[in-house]
C-alpha cells in the first residue's frame, strides 16, 4: 500500500489498544475512558491515568479535539504486563486474527509527505493476518 508522493497520506487505522483494553476489562472502566498517560513501573506493572472526555474543544487549534478533566482528576489504574498479553491472547482466541495487525498481515513501516505510507508484512504473523498466540 503506497499512496501518491507529494500528498498528505490518508492515515491507516491505528491498532487496538490492548493496554487500553486490558484497562477496561480488568477495572470495568467506560467505555469511553481514555489513559492520557502511560507509565512503566518496576515489577512488570504499568500505571494508566485517564479519564473519560467532558466534550470537544470548540474553536482554537484544538477544535473538534475531545476535552478532558483536569490532570488531578484523573483515575489512576494499575495493570500488568501479563493482563496485556492476556488482552491479546482473548483478541486472537475470539478473532482467529493476529493482535499485532488484526489480520491485515501489514505493519507500517514508514509514513512521508514525499513517499505516502509504505508497509512491510507484519513480522508477528509474517504477513498472514491470522493468529500466532494461540496453538
Ligand atoms: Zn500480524
């Protein structure tokens, strides 16, 4: 997949977030919660601080962006790394589709003004889309 040079690139979806997911599974969390940072502990374990959005920024550079909470209010939540495998490994079970490239068997390897977006197979399935966590 390329797009033409000199165009502004249609951005290809961004992958699921397992982190994101293993979040909301393990704390029921909205389902429009949102970690705004991300920070790795020691221990194998990773703190999300997020919190849903209060509406859209309605005019100034940020116009049409969600709005969030003040920092302070941010609910902090703990996860491990096993709980984000474990998200990936119940994708995989339920999809029959690789969790790296949910089945498309591409990775993006570059994004350019000057070359468009240029991918490469998907080094977790080699390129073809389908489960490689689950026998
Ligand atoms: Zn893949």
């Amino acid at each position: 997949m390329t797009t033409p040079p000199g165009s502004l690139p249609d951005l290809p979806p961004l992958p699921l977030d397992f982190h994101l997911l293993a979040a909301q599974h393990r704390y029921g969390l909205p389902t429009d919660w949102q970690w705004r940072t991300i920070t790795s502990l020691d221990g194998g374990f990773i703190e999300l601080a997020g919190a849903s959005p209060i509406g859209t920024y309605q005019r100034g550079k940020r116009k049409g962006l969600s709005k969030f909470p003040p920092k302070a209010s941010y609910r902090r939540v703990i996860i491990t790394h096993q709980n984000v495998a474990e998200a990936r490994h119940q994708y995989e079970a339920k999809t029959g589709m690789c969790s790296w490239c949910q089945g498309t068997g591409q990775q993006v390897a570059s994004i350019s003004i000057v070359n468009g977006i240029t991918c490469r197979p998907c080094p977790h399935c080699n390129g073809s889309g389908t489960a490689t966590l689950i026998p």
